[in-house]
C-alpha cells in the first residue's frame, strides 16, 4: 500500500490560536504511524499525553512518542472516494493543577486504496463527508463506542450507538453538534418520504421524551456519541438516518446551537453543561436564535448533511 501523503514538522495550534510552543512530526506508514510530540514549556507533562487510547511508547521531558499500528488506539478506518484514511486524535489530558489546559489535535493518515479492498464486515460502517478543510464523520458503533459496530441489525427497544466526529486539521477547535436527524425509509429524502423525527428544534433530541434516548458524557469537542433507542419505524425494512452536522464554536452556544436531551426526572438538559439547560427551555416550542448568522461562511460554524446506514430494526422474539 503507497501513502497518498505524509505529514512533515508543522506547527499545531492550542486553544484557539497558533501555538510557538509545540511541533509535531508525523510519519504515515503502511501498517502503523509514528508521531513525536516536541514541547518547549518545562510544566507540560509529556505522559498525559494519548494518542486515541493508547499511551506513548516512550516519553522525555520535552517529547512524547507514539509508534503504533493502526488495529491499535482506536484508529477510525474510513473510505472516502479513492482514498483509504485512518484518523484519531492526539490529546493532553492535563492535571488538575496544571496550567496547560487540555487540547486535542486531528490526526490523520491517508492512502490510494487498493482496488480489491472492500470493508471486512459491512458497507458501509461508516459515511465521511468532506467540506473544505474539515472531514466529517458518522458511524454505528460498538455498546461502548470503542469500534464499529458488528451487525448493522438492531432489536426493538435495544440502543443503536452512533458516533459523529469532525476531523478538524489545522483549523481552529470547533464543537461538533447534530442539529437535526430523522429517520427515513430511502437513502434520498423526497417529500412524500416517511420519516420518524430524532432530533430536531436546532439540537434537541425530542425522542429522548418517549424513550431512553441520550447523548452521551463527551469525551472531545469534535466528537458527539448518541444512544438512540430503536424505535417502531420501518420493522424489518431498511432504515437510513439524516442528519445535519454542524462544526461550531465551542464558546458559541445559545438556544439554536446546543445538544439536549430529555431527563425523565430534571427536564431538558444541556449535554455540555447542565448549568445552561436553559438553552433548552425553547424544545418544546420553537428555538429561534436573537441574531443572523451566516452558518456556511465558516465564520461561526459549518454545516454538513449526512447519511447513515442501511439499517435494520427488527420485532423482539416473543
């Protein structure tokens, strides 16, 4: 297998602006990837580092390396178009008395894909979608979201993970939230298509009011995981889910860029921080935002629709 590309040195950004402080080499190889972190401020501490799941392979007091093979750390395999990419994340942890806040940066390799490679288990397992420097993503997942999932068949009642993520590269870090997602019986929505509302009203998840539906504790920005419960919808036929991702300024959100979900005991809550659930006040009526903002302009978000599946929801054996 030949790599389509290569990163080199290059100088990554922390927080919102680009960092003097760290250099990152990254080499894309056939089977595995080599990355060396390179740190100047003596109060990082090189350890806390991860790449995915995995801790470095060797660390000193200004760098942390990372050789692993890519059916480790929980590298995402994706196919877009004739490349073959891997993805992960490289993160800093932090301590809770350091003055490095934690930060996550995209990693990446991507390859020419072979002309007889197909996906081992299912097609697809996964859909990307690219927009300008951004690479969007979403997936059915394994119960504890560490891999794709194994069957694309789910029981009634039983939960579907999906996993969304964008792959930010060198652009500035960006919130990843669903704004809206409805189940449909095609792959194209037309407007006689029957379809069964998830989210909706700019983030809120109105089937968590009927079901046990939730978004999950976030692990990163860039990555939104949900546990949807299977509903009565289109039994035993094939089901695809839209949904309009939006990539979004992590400091930006309001009543029209939010993540909610329903607790049967509290009300609608705020997935990133409850204390703001008031964001969420307006799901059961109609979330209009105070001000215009123009979305595709990249100034404060980008929007990218998506489509997942087939899927398969069936009746539970009596």
């Amino acid at each position: 297998m030949m790599a389509f590309f290569w990163q080199g040195a290059l100088l990554l950004s922390l927080a919102a602006a680009p960092s003097v402080y760290a250099d990152m080499k990254l080499d894309c190889h056939p089977d595995f990837v080599t990355l060396v972190w390179t740190e100047s401020r003596s109060q990082t501490d090189t350890s806390l580092f991860r790449l995915g799941s995995c801790f470095p392979t060797s660390v000193t007091a200004r760098e942390a390396v990372f050789s692993v093979d890519f059916n480790n750390c929980n590298f995402r395999r994706m196919v877009a178009g004739n490349q073959l990419m891997y993805t992960n994340d490289l993160t800093y942890i932090s301590s809770p008395d350091s003055h490095i806040l934690p930060f996550s940066h995209p990693v990446a390799c991507a390859y020419e894909r072979p002309k007889d490679w197909y996906p081992l288990i299912y097609d697809p397992v996964f859909d990307t979608f690219g927009l300008g420097n951004l690479v969007f993503h979403i997936g059915l997942m394994n119960a504890d979201f560490s891999g794709p999932a194994e069957s694309t068949s789910f029981p009634l009642g039983s939960f579907i993970p999906i996993m969304a993520s964008v792959a930010q590269k060198s652009h500035q870090p960006l919130l990843l939230l669903l704004e809206e997602c409805v189940a449909a019986s095609t792959h194209k929505l037309h407007p006689e298509s029957s379809t069964y509302p998830i989210i909706a009203n700019k983030g809120c998840l109105v089937d968590s009011k009927i079901s046990r539906s939730k978004f999950e504790t976030r692990q990163k920005p860039s990555e939104i995981h949900l546990s949807l419960q299977a509903f009565r919808f289109a039994l035993g036929e094939e089901v695809f889910i839209h949904c309009k991702l939006v990539a979004w300024d992590p400091i930006g959100l309001d009543n029209t860029n939010k993540a909610c979900h329903y607790n049967q005991e509290h009300g609608w809550e705020l997935l990133d921080n409850p204390a703001y659930s008031n964001f969420c006040d307006c799901c059961d009526t109609i979330c209009k935002s105070r001000r215009t903002r123009r979305m595709a302009s990249g100034k404060h978000g980008v929007v990218q629709k998506a489509v997942l599946g087939p899927l398969t929801i069936t009746e539970v054996n009596s």
